[in-house]
C-alpha cells in the first residue's frame, strides 16, 4: 500500500483530481464577476455616484435606468445559478469520487485480510481490525474526494475575493486580510495537540473494541465464574480513559473556534470604521463598500473550510498512517497467488515430499525442523504425535495454511509455496479440530468447496451491469456474485449435485440430522409445486397407515374443519391454520381487535375473561410453594415462575374491584391464558363441550369474516391442500400427536419416516434440509454438526490431497472409527493426510509416521511401528 494518503490519492485518481481542479479554475472568474456586478447595480444603475446618465449602452444595447437595473439584476441571477451550478457539479463529483475511493481501500484491505499469514490472527484480534475496514476508514472517503480540490477550490475562492477587494480598495483589502497570520500561526500548533489526541483516541478506542468482542467470545466463562462485576469495572476504567481524551479534544478544539470567531469579528470593525471614513471622505464609493462588505460575507465560509480541510486532513493523515501499520505486513501472501488462475487445470497427483521442512513461529520457538517426507500419491497416512510434538503444525503447512521457515514441499515437480490457490484450494482439502460455518443455509456450507469461480456469465440485467462498471471503477471483484459458482468440473463425475451432497452427509453421518431439520422446514408450494403434490401423497399413506393399525390409530389427533381437536391449543382452534406474519401469532392473538370482536359474536369473552381467572387462580395455587424447576412448570408452559407474582397481583386486584372493572392491561393477559389451553394436556376441565362448539363457531365466522387487509395472516387447513406457512412434517401428519400415549413422538416418527421411504421422499426432505438456515457462524447447530459439514465440505470435490488435522477429535470413540472409515473409502486411490494425537486412529491407516518434539521420528507401518523399542509404541504405551 501507498506509504501515505496523498501517494494513495495521486496514484489511483490523479486524472478524476485534474478534472476537478479544471472545473475550478474555470469557476472563478464567474465567481468574480457575480462580486463585482452589486457594485455596479448601486453605482450605475442605482446612480449611487450621481455620474450616470441614461440611456447606457451595455453588450451594445441601449438601455433606460430600470432596464438596466434589471438587466443587471438578471445577470446578478444567472451568475448566482451558474456559481451553483459549478458547486453542485464539483461537490457531487467530489462525493462520487470519495466514495469509489473509499470502496477501493476498503476491498484492499479486506484483500489483505486474506493474505495476512495465520499466525498473525493470534497477535490481532477481530476488535482492532474490523473497527479499520468499517468505521476508522470511513471519513477518509470525504477527504479523499475533497483533497486536492477542495483547497483548490476554497483557497481560489478567498483569493478571488481578496483580489476584488484590493481592486476596489487597497486598504480594505489589506484589513481583510491582517489577521490571517495570527490565524495561519495559531491554529495549527493548537490542531497540533488536537490531532495527537485524536490519534490516542483511536487507539484507546480499538483496545475498547478488543474487549468487547473478548466479552462476547467469553460470556459464557464469565457467567459461570460470576466474573460481571470485574468486566464491567474494567469497562468502565477502558470508558473513563476515552472520555479523559475526548473532553480534551472538545475543550482544545472550542479553544480553536474561539479564537476564529473573534478573530472574524474584528474584521468587520475594520471595514466600518476605515470604509466608511473613506466613503466619507470621498475616496471610496458607496458601491464600493456595499460589495466589499458582501464580499467579506463570502469571504469567511472559504476560510473556514480550508480551516476544516486542515483539520480533516491531519485527521485523514493519522487514520492512514495507523491503517497502514496494521495492514502493510512484509510476510503476506502474494496478491497473484490468491486471484491468479491456471491455463490448464493442474492435478496435484504426484508425490508429496518435503525436504529439510522446518517452521519457526514468531516468538522463536521451533514448531519443527528437519522433516524429509516422501508420501506416494493415493497413500494413506496417520501423522501422530502427542501435543506439541510438531504433528499440527506440519500438516497445517502441508496443507499451505502456514509458510515453512526453512526446506520445501513438492507434489511431483511442482514447488507448492509457488502453486496459486486455484490450485492448491481446489486439489487440496483441509479440516481443522473446528470448522467454522458461515451465515448461510447448509447447502452453501457444503457448496463453498467448490465455489472457486463464476462458471458462467454475470446476469443480464441493467442494475447488474451498472453495479458491476462502478466495481470496476472502484478496482473491486467485477464478477458477478449472484450469478452461478457451483463449479460443476470440481463436483468431479457422479450422479446430480443434490445426489452427490445427501451422499457426501451419509459419509459423514449427518444425513438423519439434514433429515430432522428437513421435516422442520417449509417449501414455497407454488415454486416447488412437485414436492408439495409428493407432500400431499405422503400425507394421505400416513393417514391411511394410521387408520389401519389399531396401535398407531391414538397417536394422532387429525384436523378436521367441524371438530375441535383436544391436543391443540385454543388459539390453533379459532384459526384452524397456520399464522403468518406478526398478527394472530400466539403471544398477540388475544389482544388482536379483529379476534376479539368474533370472540364477542359468539358470546365467548366474558366466558374465556373468566376461564382466564380461573387458570390464573389455579396456576398460583398449584406453584406458589414449588421450586422453579418444578415438572409442573413444564406440563404447563403457558406461565414461568417469574410471572407468578404478575398473575398473584392481578388476581388481588380482580377480587378487589371485579372481573368488569380491571383495566384492558389486565383483561388481555387474563384473555391470554385460555388461548394457550391444551385440553389433552393441561387437563383443568375448562374447556368443556358447550366452549368448544362455540370455539368451532367462531372458527367458521373468523375464516368467512376476515377483513380483506388479513387475508394473507393465516394459511388455512384444508385436508386436499398444502400448507406453505407450517413445516414438511406438520403436512404430512396434518394433525396433532396425542399427548399421554407411550413413546408416541418417536413412533410417529418412525411411521413417517416408513411413508417416505416408501415414497422415496427422504432425499427430498433432507433437500429442503439443506436450505435450513445455520445462524451466525452456525450457532444453531452443534459444534458435531459444524465440524460434520466442514468435513462434507472438503470430502465434496474429493481433491487430490486431503490432510486432516484430528478433524473428529470431538466425536465419540466409534464415531471417530467409523467417519475414519468412510473417508478413507470415499478417498480411495486418493492421498490422505490425517494429524491424531489418539493411538487407536492411528492405527487405522497402514502408514503410520511419528512425530516427537517437533522432529519425524519414524515412518512405517503399524506392524512395525506398534512394538517393543519403537517410538510409536512407547507413546500409545502412555496414552
């Protein structure tokens, strides 16, 4: 990166700046005559010198007093338009400038990111360098557009105006302009101090960051060894060496604009004094003084923008210079070897060897040293050592992730420090004791294996193209990154892309949990209109299956539009369909108006305001003297123990003034409660058969009555019909499973999962599987599950190398056995690197090589290695 924010600016938008400074300079003598025209409308046209006589001739016209006072007037207006014009112009192009500067900078440094060596993650933290890319950069975009005309365009200004007003008189000019070495002396030693302490703030500011993102990694430790009280003291100490720093800045910087503004006031005296002594005397018109003192007017914004622009330039110069602290390391990746891209596709199907291979890491220490392997193509390998003994650290560098200090690899003729990561990051796989999950669904979790490269054109659109030309101005990615990726010749032969992943998750054994999260999505039926006809198909087999099994007929409770169903709740009862949207969601359908005015159509308010006293009253009898984790709490959901005291006050103030009196707060919460009723569950007897004929009541006034604007708030039940808004699993049991039967859940499970077999659905369900959201770095999965994916991940494209480093490290002992297995099957003839620290792994592969404080101790087969005097034997001996 360029050494300062001025060789940054020259290098990368020295043409866009030369026009800028054109536009300028031709703005001025405009500017200039829109100053000298009020003169000559009060002097001539005014007849302010009492030396005009009309009719004048200007631009050869003849003109009378008051058309010339207009003509000059409307010149006065043109000048103003086309003195703004030229402003609008300059600062819009300033902004669009800036902006593709900063978007520029910004796609450097997160390129840098990328070829930032690993070991420089452990010295950094995420707090210091994401606050550089989003914020600390962000106000060097304004001043990048505003660099160099901005001074241009201001410092001409106040010369023009200076300019005219020596040319009207050299005495008001030189008073114009007495104070301005005080200025150009003072304000910058004060900026000075100001920009010291801006550059401590920033600083102070990322350690601020730092321990934020340290609060949010740990919370959980901090929780469970009650450490909140000392987090928040040393916040608090972090918070209170900020404000120190920031009040010094706002008191310096106050110190500044008073004295500016003082200054700009004595000028004024000037002019009053001496202009209107010399106006007095004669020796300066009136005209004259009117158009010096509206200059002056102009006169002090161009001067406080270029004390603005000293300021924001100090300011923009220290942000650069601590960004390019951190950003401009010397032992970076290469830019080419991370973009580059092979004429022909390069298979890494050679030996792998490595030669004198050693890796020191930055405090010195020996990782490891003299390391000579020589790994047949298609081998199977088990690189053991204990902790520390060198084994993690050299199959990291075997997999290009960390730059060997001393030796070489080679795959067949090729030195693979040189090898660009097209391909090394395509031929090669590696998966890590964790695997971090991007924010994506599970599909493009697999899928980023073999997402190396647009495999197509960039979509034919006009916002695309548009997009994609600025990109290119800014020097950013000009591919398209909505356009197709999925690099078919990666994916290798092989059956279908889908056919492939639901293959690749067996192998891993992730394929009952795609399965699971598969019955818990939902599918758009109108894009995906075969799966929700097969949906549909499946629903009626488990219907049909249900009714001819005398032991699995109870297990499910089916919806049916004229019969209550005892194992929903009261709220699933009324609508009779799934919500969609905020509207009639379980928390709020009580308080909704629309429900309630059909609650009130059926005579059902004041019966369900007292069944809701009644569960209320019940509830605080029942759990009053239980502990909170009581089963009781459990069985009835609707009320936690913190809501106890709530309902127990309620209920004081309902006895006290009447179930009619309490306040709309009160009744909605009482409302509340009967909603959430499940008769086969809770068992309170409230729900007898007068309340749900009338419920069943309301349910067909609701469906027919439904105001136009909610028409689309509840996807309704229909026995023929595929719900969008509820999961694969609900269609299909179109129901609900009755409580108090034995081991139900999983017997209906099991019946499901019979009708989809059956049906040849599974595949399809764990499809829609795949587009299950993961959360932010896959928080809503386990960490199995992560390292699971990342594993499905590398074994996708089945590259010619993959080296593992105790990739299932956190499975069980026959997990890890069997997930061995299958990779090692699916790698066949391809070659495998696998880093263990467990003997019982290691001796699945029939090579076995040694690592012992950071050197190859031996190499060999399990045979001859697991025995009497060998080095492997002595540490499984230990383990």
């Amino acid at each position: 990166m360029e050494s300062t924010i001025y060789r940054f600016i020259l290098r990368y938008s020295k043409r866009e700046q030369i026009i800028l400074l054109v536009m300028t300079f031709i703005s001025f003598p405009f500017l200039y005559y829109s100053l000298d025209l009020p003169k000559r409308i009060v002097n001539e046209a005014l007849g302010a010198k009492g030396q005009t006589e009309f009719p004048v001739t200007f631009l050869g016209i003849e003109f009378q007093q008051l058309e010339y006072l207009w003509t000059l007037s409307g010149l006065f207006l043109v000048l103003v338009f086309i003195n703004g014009g030229f402003k609008y112009w300059i600062n819009v192009y300033r902004g669009r400038l800036g902006e593709l500067m900063l978007r520029r900078l910004r796609y450097e440094l997160y390129t840098r990111i990328l070829r930032f060596p690993l070991p420089h993650f452990r010295r950094v933290s995420q707090g210091e360098i994401i606050p550089m890319v989003t914020q600390e950069v962000e106000p060097l975009g304004g001043f990048i557009g505003d660099s160099i005309s901005l001074p241009a365009f201001q410092g001409g200004t106040l010369i023009t105006i200076l300019f005219f007003m020596f040319m009207q008189d050299p005495i008001l000019g030189a008073a114009a302009i007495a104070l301005s070495p005080v200025q150009a002396y003072v304000i910058p030693k004060l900026q000075r101090r100001v920009n010291a302490l801006g550059k401590q703030r920033v600083r102070t500011v990322r350690v601020l960051s730092d321990r934020i993102g340290e609060t949010i990694s740990g919370v959980q430790e901090i929780h469970a060894n009650n450490l909140a009280r000392l987090m928040l003291a040393r916040f608090s100490a972090q918070l209170g060496v900020i404000y120190d720093i920031r009040f010094e800045i706002y008191r310096r910087k106050f110190v500044i604009k008073f004295l500016n503004n003082f200054i700009a006031q004595l000028t004024p005296f000037f002019f009053y004094a001496i202009g209107g002594y010399l106006v007095i005397m004669g020796s300066l018109s009136l005209g004259a003084l009117v158009a010096v003192l509206a200059a002056y007017k102009d006169l002090s914004a161009p001067w406080k923008e270029l004390l603005n622009y000293y300021q924001q330039k100090e300011d923009a110069r220290i942000k650069y210079e601590q960004v390019i602290d951190q950003f401009d390391l010397t032992d970076m990746t290469p830019a080419e070897t991370l973009v580059a891209e092979p004429e022909t596709p390069q298979p890494l199907d050679g030996e792998l060897r490595t030669s004198n291979l050693g890796l020191v890491d930055d405090d010195g220490d020996v990782q490891f040293e003299g390391v000579a392997l020589a790994v047949p193509p298609g081998t199977h390998m088990a690189l053991f050592g204990t902790g520390g003994g060198g084994s993690e650290a050299l199959a990291m560098t075997i997999a290009r992730l960390m730059h060997p200090t001393s030796g070489k690899i080679t795959i067949g003729q090729a030195d693979l420090q040189t090898l660009p990561e097209a391909i090394t990051g395509r031929r090669m796989g590696y998966v890590g004791p964790s695997t971090y999950v991007f924010s994506s669904t599970i599909r493009e979790n697999l899928l980023l294996g073999v997402m190396h490269r647009p495999t197509g054109p960039a979509r034919d659109d006009p916002a695309i193209r548009a997009a994609l030309e600025t990109a290119a101005q800014a020097a950013n990615s000009t591919d398209d990154a909505g356009g197709p990726w999925v690099d078919p010749e990666a994916l290798g032969d092989g059956d279908g892309l889908v056919a492939r992943i639901v293959s690749d998750l067996a192998l891993v054994e992730l394929d009952d949990g795609c399965y699971g999260l598969g019955l818990r999505g939902t599918i758009d039926p109108e894009a995906r209109p075969q799966i929700a006809e097969r949906i549909l198909a499946a629903r009626r087999s488990f219907a049909e299956r249900l009714a001819d099994d005398p032991q699995m007929v109870d297990l499910v409770e089916p919806f049916a539009a004229d019969r209550y169903n005892t194992n929903a709740t009261m709220a699933e009862n009324l609508l009779f369909g799934t919500p969609v949207g905020p509207a009639f969601q379980p928390e709020t359908i009580a308080a909704h108006p629309y429900v309630r005015s059909t609650l009130a159509s059926v005579g059902l308010t004041d019966d369900l305001l007292k069944m809701g006293r009644d569960v209320a009253s019940t509830m605080v009898e029942l759990f009053a003297d239980l502990p909170s984790d009581h089963e009781f709490f459990g069985q009835f959901s609707f009320i936690s123990p913190d809501d106890l005291p709530e309902f127990q006050a309620l209920l004081n103030r309902v006895e006290r003034i009447g179930l009619d009196k309490v306040p709309e707060e009160d009744r909605a919460r009482l409302l509340s409660l009967p909603f959430k009723l499940i008769p086969a569950r809770h068992r309170l007897g409230m729900l007898d058969g007068d309340i749900q004929s009338r419920i069943l009541e309301a349910r067909a006034a609701f469906a027919r009555d439904l105001p136009a604007e909610l028409q689309g708030s509840v996807a309704f039940f229909s026995a023929d019909a595929y719900n969008a808004a509820a999961s694969l699993q609900d269609n299909i049991l179109f129901g609900k499973i009755a409580y108090g039967q034995a081991d139900s859940v999983a017997r209906v499970g099991a019946l499901i999962g019979s009708v989809l077999d059956d049906l040849d659905l599974r595949p399809t369900v764990m499809e829609v599987g795949l587009d299950f959201e993961v959360g932010i770095a896959g928080a809503k999965l386990s960490s199995v599950q992560r390292q699971k994916i990342g594993i499905a991940r590398a074994l996708l494209r089945r590259p010619d190398i993959l080296v593992l480093n105790d990739a299932v490290a956190t499975f069980d002992a026959a997990a890890q056995r069997r997930l061995v297995a299958n990779i090692l099957e699916a790698m066949a003839e391809r070659t495998v690197i696998w880093s263990t620290q467990r003997p019982d792994i290691a001796r699945l592969f029939p090579v076995l090589s040694v690592m012992r404080g950071g050197r190859l101790a031996e190499t060999g087969t399990v045979e001859e290695l697991d025995r009497e005097g060998r080095v492997f034997h002595e540490i499984a001996a230990r383990n």
